[in-house]
C-alpha cells in the first residue's frame, strides 16, 4: 500500500504545479492592486504546499509501515490539489470574462486613438453630474479645447501625423486632469473637460496650464522632425439659472472667441447672470505662429 499512498502525494503535487499557470494568466491581467498582491500570495502558498507534500511523502516512505492514517492523509491532499486547480482554472477563466467584458465596456464609450470618453459617454454622463452638482450645490465647469489650424496638420503631414498630434494632446490633458474629471473627445480635433467641483477660477487655472503645456511642447514625426501645435480653449461654469449643458454651449462660445481674437488663448464665459456681457470676458496670452518645426 506503499505505492499507492506515495502515488496520490505525486499527483496532488503534479496538481498543485498545474495550478500555478492559471494563476500565472491571472497575475498578467491584473497587473497591479490589491488582487494583484494576493494571487502573489496565493501562488506562493500553493509552492509551499508543494514542499508540504514532498516532505510529506518522503517521511511516509521511510517509516516502512504503512497505516491507513497515511492512506487518508495522502488521499486528502490528492483531493486538497485536485480543488486547487480546479479553484485556479475557473478563476483564471471568470478574469477572462470581467476583462473582456471590461474591454468591451471601455470600447463602448472610450475613443480608440486617444484613450478619452467619447460622445456617447458624455450624453449619458452630462445630465446626472449637473443632477449632483446642483442638488449638492457644487461647482461643475467645463473646458473646450480645440487645436488650432489642424486642418493644415493634416493637409501638409498626412492624417497618420494627424492621428499623432490628437494622441500627444489627448495625454497632455488626461495627464494633467484629476482622476475625477472627464475628459471627452468632443470633436474632430476638440476636447472637451468636465472638472468636478470646480469653479471658473479652477478650470481656468487647468486651462492656462494646458496652453503652456501643448505650446510647449513638440510631436517627433517619423522623419525625426519635430512638430509644434497650440489650442485654443474655452471655460464657463455651471449656473443655477440654465439648462443642464448650457455651460458647454457657454463654453464653445468663448472657444469662439478665442479663435476670432488670435487663438492660442484661453476666453471665459462669466459664472453668474450679472457678469454676462455682449462676449465672453477673455484672458490668456497671444503668442507666435502656432506652428513651427525645429531642426
């Protein structure tokens, strides 16, 4: 009966080791977090038990006597690698699901090229956010970016540089924005942010930010030339006295205004009724040509 008590440790053992590729495919879907560091711990465990096992069976074997304890013991451990793998393997295939249904999710309302919201987030989005800001009496205001003369972008360097200017502003924006903003793909080469909890004083600030940001900075196109690119943005904030995305409107008219007075530039829209005047009030600075190539 040796045999058969060191047979079921061998396979509990092989089980075990099976187990860990499941865990292994789970580990690279969730790169980080807290469910990252446990399945480390888990997987470290489950080479212990390993060692258990090994350890296990070896002492078995040399005590010569083999006792129906040891018949038990070795048949629980067959059973206790056998429900490891089947644990692993059928979490490693529900990962699966949740990130493939987490794909499927971001697609819906994610663009593709610039990893921001799309319009179709931003339409389901917008009314329950000036729901809370106005029944929480919270700021919620708006910035609407657009990048200037990108037609001649794409007319001069080809839509792909196109594509490489849009994905360079989109991470410029997401990066400076907090995690509770929303950043959308408002247009063809505009962006719009809605920043929680924030007045005109806020976003304007993120918003000269921004400028600085994309004037700044250069795009290194495939040539290794490097192409330089400006916006300009609009800002207003919500009122207690319009519509829900009335400060969207508010701000792609003080976008407006930003083009028709030199763009590269940031114009507000005033926050209360009393400070409404024939245009939105504007602030920023003019600077050079948006476009230059450095050598």
């Amino acid at each position: 009966m040796a045999w058969l008590s060191s047979l079921m440790i061998l396979i509990g053992i092989a089980l075990l080791a099976a187990s860990l590729k499941p865990i292994s495919e789970i580990l690279a879907m969730v790169r980080e977090g807290r469910l990252h560091r446990l399945w480390r711990v888990l997987s470290s465990l489950i080479m212990l038990f390993m060692v258990g096992y090994a350890a296990f069976g070896i002492l078995s074997s040399a005590s010569h006597t083999v006792r129906i304890a040891d018949i038990i013991v070795s048949a629980i451990l067959l059973a206790g690698g056998a429900f490891v793998l089947i644990v692993a393997q059928l979490s490693a295939s529900t990962t699966r699901d949740i990130v493939r249904i987490a794909k499927l999710e971001s697609d819906v309302i994610r663009d593709p090229l610039t990893g921001a919201f799309n319009r179709r987030y931003l339409d389901q989005m917008i009314d329950a956010e000036v729901a809370i800001a106005r029944r929480t009496e919270r700021s919620l205001s708006a910035l609407l970016i657009d990048l200037d003369h990108f037609k001649h972008v794409n007319d001069t360097y080809g839509h792909p540089v196109g594509d490489l200017v849009l994905k360079h502003v989109a991470g410029l924006i997401l990066h400076s924005c907090r995690t509770s903003d929303r950043v959308v793909r408002y247009g063809g080469e505009e962006f719009l942010v809605v920043a929680l909890d924030s007045d005109l004083d806020d976003v304007s600030t993120l918003g000269e930010r921004l400028l600085h940001q994309i004037a700044g900075g250069s795009i290194l196109l495939p040539d290794n030339t490097q192409l330089k690119v400006t916006a300009s943005i609009g800002a207003a904030c919500l009122r207690k006295d319009t519509d829900g995305d009335d400060f969207i409107t508010r701000a792609d008219e003080a976008l407006y205004v930003a083009k028709q007075t030199g763009r590269n530039r940031l114009c507000t829209s005033p926050a209360v009724a009393s400070q409404v005047s024939a245009k939105p009030e504007h602030v920023g600075i003019l600077r050079d040509p948006w476009l230059a190539q450095a050598i």
